[in-house]
C-alpha cells in the first residue's frame, strides 16, 4: 500500500499466510489477533511474534464471526465464535493449545438447515445478548443469562450478512441484507422501528453493475451508520449520531429512540467499481472501506452546513498479497486484513500506522 497524502500513510509489517482461506478477523486485548477460517478453525494470534498461541479445531463450518469478550483475570478473552447454524463460546486461557468444539463451555443452536447459516453475530453494550443474522434473512437476538433465542418480526427477503448493535441502545438492532434493505428493530419485542432501501447507481459506460446488495455495514462509537453495497455504492447516514454539546464536550440526553435510516438525511456517494465487502470505523468520523479487489481505502466524513457529505479522501493503496479480502479490522495503530490468495489459500497483512513528517 502507498499513501496518497501527507496525513496518514500505512506500511506492511507483516504478512501471515494459512492453508485455508480468512473469513473473520477481531482484536482480543491489542496484543492479539483472534482468526476464524472457511475450515472450522479458530487461531490466536500474538502480534508481537506473529505465532498461533492457541487454536480451537473442527468446528464444523466456516468461523464467520468472532466476538471477544473481557474475562477479569485472564490475558486471553474468551470468544463466542458463529459456525454454521451454532454459536459458541470457549476460553483460551486454559493450558490446553488445541481445542475441539467439544470444550465449547457454551453452544446456542439458532438452525437446522442450510438457510440457517449464521453471517455475524454482534454483543450488546450491556454485553447481556448476542444478535446474529441468517443466510434464510432472519435476524435473531440470543439472550445470555438464558439461552432464549428470539426472532425479529420482520426478515430479510434474502441474505442477510450484517447486523449491529446501537452503541448506547443496548435494545436496538440494524441489519443489511441482499434485498438491498436496512433494518431497524427493537430487540425486546421484536418489532421493526424503521427500514430503508437502497436504490442501484447510474451505469456507466454501458457495463452491468451488480445490484445493491448490502455486503457490509459499520456504525461508529456515537451512531453514525454506513452501508457499502455490491455495487461500489457508499451509504452514510448521520441523522442516528447522539446529539453533542460542544461546550461541555459530553453526550446530551439522547432521544428517545435512534433515527439512522432517517431518508431526509441520507447520503449516498459511488465510491468504487466492486463491491464493497467490508468497512469499519476508526473513532467517529473516520471509516476505512475494502473492496473485492483489495483497493483500502480511508475517508474522513464531514457533514457540512448544506448538509451534504463531505468526503476526504485520506489515505489509499492496495493489498499486496490479499486477491479477495474478506475481513478488515483497525485500530489507532494498524490495519488488518484477511482474505485468500489467487491460489485459495488464506493470508493476513498487516499493515502499521507511519508518522508523517511535514516539511
């Protein structure tokens, strides 16, 4: 990756090549890298020796999601990891180096079938539920004090691969699916508070685009939610940020209830010529895409007073071992990404946060 600017710019600092290929990728403690793969593998990562510490095995499917959770007294987190229809939950810190699932402490079972698979699974701020979504559409809420496991009302007319919880909104839930739908649910009953579609862009040049399918989705520490789609599309909507008094830098009462997919404050922007397959916020404002081919990228959003967006392009480049990224992960330091290579196999890059020097 090269930096486009003079404000951020990323260098390789490591490349980890698996047998199989990435399918999810999340931060333990900043120390570790916790990696799920197509194989039913799961392989923690110290990223100060870039060696596997631990590792949990035949699981059965793809890892499709991961979610670490603090355990007081322990170094590792524990993870609820998504395989196929399960959800399960190990701890690391044991002196086992390889688990089955059989030392799952925890198994949710949300299927039976195919249509069941899990895409992503995400923990509420009271870290009391786990909310995943479904290939059938179904977007579902585990509570975990009882195992119960709930449905939402409403479901997705196809896949659908993202669901996030609200921070601050323990109660409320957003999904994207392919049926090119945003969704807004109260987890407790159920219902759905909102829902928004997203429209195909312009063909250009005579080429076929796909179809907006929502393939990946990030919402930032204060609300704001974006959507990237299959076909380049880059959708932004600040109507959900909690409100901000600029004098005493401190979150006011919010309202009553979040306002994301508000169509009046909506902000759709064609950013690229792939899907946009994965993207996550770096702070508030700040969001770092991947397309299918690899091309990273990281935006600062503004919203200005003739409230269209504004988006400043900070820094760009591109995977150098990664054909198909799947994952991406960041933190005030480093990006990572996940994916296969052009032979099927899996890779990791890592790539570090440079100091640029002003003349």
């Amino acid at each position: 990756m090269s930096a486009n600017d003079h404000e951020v710019c990323y260098t390789l600092l490591q490349t980890l090549k698996l047998p199989p290929a990435v399918s999810s990728l999340a931060f333990g403690h900043a120390g570790h890298l916790f990696v799920g793969t197509d194989d039913g593998i799961l392989r923690v990562y110290d990223l100060s020796s870039f060696k596997v510490i631990k590792a949990v095995k035949n699981l059965g499917n793809e890892v499709s999601s991961i979610i670490c959770v603090k355990r007081q007294g322990s170094d590792i987190r524990d993870a609820w990891v998504a395989c196929g229809t399960k959800i399960m939950k190990f701890r690391l810190d044991t002196p086992q180096l390889i688990q089955t699932a059989h030392d799952a402490l925890d198994v949710v079972e949300i299927g039976k079938t195919e249509d069941d698979l899990i895409n992503e699974i995400g923990l509420n701020g009271n870290k009391t539920h786990i909310a995943y979504s479904t290939d059938k559409g179904v977007v579902g809420v585990v509570d975990l004090s009882t195992r119960e496991v709930s449905i939402m009302k409403r479901e997705h007319t196809s896949v659908c691969g993202c669901v996030k919880y609200i921070p601050n909104r323990p109660k409320e839930l957003v999904s994207g699916g392919y049926d090119q739908k945003l969704f807004h649910f109260d987890s407790t009953n159920g219902n759905l508070l909102s829902e928004r579609g997203i429209s195909p862009s312009e063909p250009t040049e005579g080429m076929s685009l796909s179809p907006p399918f929502i393939v990946s989705t990030a919402i930032s520490s204060t609300g704001t939610l974006a959507a990237g789609t299959a076909d380049g599309q880059l959708w932004v909507n600040f109507a959900g940020e909690s409100p901000r008094d600029v004098g005493l830098k401190k979150f006011v009462k919010a309202v009553k209830t979040w306002d994301g997919l508000n169509e009046k404050t909506e902000h759709v922007v064609k950013i690229a010529e792939a899907p946009i397959v994965a993207m996550t916020f770096l702070g508030e404002r700040t969001l770092i895409v991947s397309t299918l081919k690899g091309v990273i990228t990281q935006y600062k959003l503004t919203l200005e007073e003739n409230n269209k967006l504004s988006l400043e392009k900070r820094w760009n480049g591109e995977t150098s071992s990664s054909m198909k990224p799947n994952a991406l992960i960041v933190d005030e330091k480093r990006v990572i990404v996940g994916g296969l290579q052009h032979d099927g196999s899996g890779v990791i890059e890592i790539w570090q946060k440079m100091k640029i020097s002003r003349a």
